[in-house]
C-alpha cells in the first residue's frame, strides 16, 4: 500500500472511531459513510405530549480534511392523541422530517438537524379533517444536537430543545393545529446506535 493510501485510511478510520484532531488539512477522498439506527423522544410543550420517535436511520457522511458532516435522518411518523382546552379531543399523524443534518467532528461533535414537520389524519372529537397532503410548518423547525455521550463512530445521545412556528396549509384545520402544536420550549432526545 502506498504511503498516501495508508494516511488516507488511517484519518478514515480515525474519524469513524470518533478521535477528534488538533490540526486541519484540505479534504482528501470521498466522504466517510455512518450508518446509525436512530430511536428517541420527543416533547411537545403546547399539549403536553410525549412522542416515541423511530426506530429510523441516520445516514452520515464525513468530509476527511474538513472534519464536517452532512446527512439524512429519517423517522416514521407517529400518532398522537390530547385533549386540547375549548377544543377538545384531537388527535393525528405527526411526521417529523427527514431531517438535513449538518455539523462539524473537528474534536468533538456540533450540529444541527433541519426538518419539516407535516400533520395527517387529524381528527377533532372523533370528527375527521381533510388537511391535505400539504398540511405542515410554515418553515422547517432548527434543531441544534447537543451530544450527551455521544461518540462519532460508536453513537450514544444527542439532545435538542427547540420551537415549533406556525402551521399552513391544513384548511379548516389550520386554526385546530395551530392552537394545539406551536410554541417554545419543546424537546428532542436521540438515541443512535452505530452500524
């Protein structure tokens, strides 16, 4: 093998058993891949719901040199049932992303996820809303990912806190939706498991 190869590999493997560098260097080869199994919750302030989130998929790619990634998280979508106050029982289909994921493992992990959130299938009282397939944030909601023990390579738990902006786009329901679901305060934990 010849000496550039080997250096190649070795800041390859480096990188994917999550050792961060001291030093930078211009990007040299493809992208690293990362395959995590992602699972997780996430709380929603404004109703007071908790929702289990995956299991899904983190696809990461590693620029070798840079030290940044980018990738996809993807998670199914998830039903959710609350008593809403004046409005009653509301229930739906709440799909959070994909999430574009973003960030920097220059000696340790930063990043951040943006992601569509869409609602289906909502039904207020039992009555059911046509919201459409379009029925959504008006823009993606940001989520910074905090590592808690979280290793590139190995996995572990990012954690977010994060707001939800208004929604459009659900038709009559789009009042419904917007006095259950936006606001601050609401929380992101994510359990990744690598390989």
């Amino acid at each position: 093998m010849k000496r550039g190869t080997r250096v190649t590999a070795l800041v390859a493997a480096t990188i994917v058993s999550g050792v961060g560098f001291a030093g930078t260097a211009s990007a040299a080869g493809p992208p690293v891949y990362s395959k995590y199994t992602v699972t997780g919750t996430t709380h929603i302030a404004k109703p007071g719901a908790d929702l289990p989130l995956g299991p899904g998929q983190f696809d990461m790619y590693t620029l070798i040199g840079s030290y940044t990634f980018s990738g996809t998280i993807t998670l199914p979508p998830v039903k959710v049932t609350k008593s809403v106050p004046g409005i009653g029982k509301v229930s739906g289909t709440v799909t959070l992303g994909p999430g574009s994921a973003e960030g920097s493992v220059f000696g340790s992990f930063t990043g951040s996820a943006t992601w569509p959130v869409k609602v289906s299938d909502v039904r207020v009282n039992g009555v059911p809303y046509d919201v459409g397939a379009s029925c959504g944030t008006a823009q993606p909601v940001t989520t910074e990912l905090v590592p808690d023990g979280f290793v590139t390579g190995k996995g572990g738990r990012l954690n977010s806190t994060y707001t939800i902006g208004e929604f459009a786009n659900c038709g009559s329901a789009t009042p419904v939706v917007n006095a259950a679901v936006p606001g601050p305060g609401n929380t992101l934990a994510l359990d990744l498991t690598w390989g």
